[in-house]
C-alpha cells in the first residue's frame, strides 16, 4: 500500500480556537491541494464528532483512529484508505465514537502511530477538534507544526490566546519542536471594514506567520461542504480552488530545503 521510497513527512496539526471556523472543510482542501502538487500526503481524521472527508473519498468510518487507539486493531495501516480524487492522497479515518474519547489517549499509542507513518509520507495533515481537552493536546504533542485558520468574522479572535497559550504550554513542557506554521485568513471579504480588521488583527497576533495567500468568501466555496467535496473538486476554476492552489505553493516554497 505504501511507497518503497523512505520520506520524513512533516506532520501538521490544523486547529483552530473556535467550532464553526471550517476547519475540517480547510484540512481536507490543504491536504488535498499538496497532493495535487505532487507531495504524498495523508490526512487525518482527529475531530470525532466530524469525519474529515465526506461522501466524496467513498469510506467509511468503520475503523479508524480509535479503533487502533483502543487496541481493537494492531495495524494502522489497515485503516489507511487511498482517496479516488488523487493518487497521492491518503485518508485515515477518525473512526467510530468512543463512550470516553479522552481514555483512547492516555497512552503513547497517538505519538506511535503517527511516528510509524512518517516515513511514507511528505506530509501527514491532522484534523484536529477546536477543543483544549486531552485530544488536542496529545495531537500536539505527536506534531511539527500548526496552522491556525482564523476566519475574517466577528468572533474570530475570540479564544485566539487561550490556543495560543496551549501550544506554549506543549512547547514548553511535551514537544520543544513543535511551531505554529502560521495563520491562515480564510472568509475575506474586501467589501467590508471587519474582514480588514480581523486582518489587522491576526497581524498583530502572528506577525510574520500570517500567510500571503488569503482564502477569499466565495458561493463556490460555501456551496461545496454541502455537497461532500473538496473546492478544487467541486468546482476547480473558482476563486476559493485557485486561493488554495496558491496556499498551497506558498506554504510548500516556504518549506523548501
């Protein structure tokens, strides 16, 4: 199932300080979009309450994540599903709901999971709950780096310093390698004052690691969640699949060797 070829993928942790930021709908677009670009990638799914990938990667959630965390299978790679959208692009499902999600991570199996699959991978995106518990932490912990979606909307900086304080607190304690990639804008609109300050904003939170790239409020882009699919699926000539081919090479330039 796996390429001969021996990678070390980078593992990046997609999360945000707020429910509601399309998080979920982000990570599959990121994922999918650096598979489009070549890279080998797989993605995630940590956010049980949401599968990561809807109808459209034809799974199901019948083992996953959970079902290997709770011993239930031995090997990951069983649950490791290749997506039919493109050749590079791998998915492991969250699984099924636990009766205590938080009790599948008490242990180091998340860190070992994730360490075993490295080395097929350019890169392992995670989808991750917009939760501080104990889910997000060990997904921290077992990653190199974050990205933080920030919707341009009212709220969005709401909770912002809470995460933020999180990912220090792991840094400092759990995983000293561990840095936030950047911030990703997404919902501009340039029509309006508050997606501008939101911009101001999140520029004064992260500086230099707010991308170039902003994720623009397009119908293509609301319209696709709803039916299951990727932008870059849904409808490829958009303004939201273009935004995020661009992301996508502006993230993977910054990460050249």
């Amino acid at each position: 199932k796996f390429a001969l070829a021996e990678k070390n993928g980078k593992v990046i942790l997609i999360t945000s300080s707020l429910s509601g930021e399309g998080k979920t709908f982000v990570a599959t677009n990121i994922a999918l979009t650096f598979a489009l670009t070549g890279q080998k990638t797989l993605v995630i799914g940590m956010d049980i309450r949401r599968p990561v990938l809807a109808h459209n990667f034809d799974f199901n959630n019948d083992k996953g994540v959970t079902t290997y965390l709770s011993g239930q299978m031995s090997n990951i790679q069983d649950a490791i599903l290749q997506s039919k959208i493109n050749e590079n692009l791998d998915v492991l499902p969250a699984g099924p709901v636990p009766p205590n999600p938080n009790e599948l991570l008490l242990n180091d199996r998340l860190e070992e999971m994730i360490e075993s699959l490295k080395s097929h991978y350019d890169y392992i995106i995670i989808d991750c709950a917009p939760s501080l518990g104990l889910i997000t932490v060990n997904a921290l912990t077992a990653a190199d780096s974050v990205i933080i979606p920030v919707q341009c909307e009212f709220f969005a900086l709401e909770g912002l310093g809470q995460l933020l304080n999180t990912i220090n607190l792991v840094k400092k304690h759990l995983n000293k390698g561990i840095e936030v990639e950047g911030a990703l804008l997404t919902m501009y609109d340039i029509r309006t004052n508050l997606s501008n300050q939101v911009v101001k904003e999140v520029k004064k939170y992260f500086g230099e690691k707010v991308y170039k790239t902003v994720i623009p409020r397009n119908v293509r882009l609301s319209e696709a969640p709803s039916y299951g699919m990727p932008i870059t699926v849904y409808d490829p000539r958009s303004k939201g699949a273009k935004s995020y081919i661009k992301f996508a090479k502006e993230f993977l330039k910054e990460n050249e060797i």
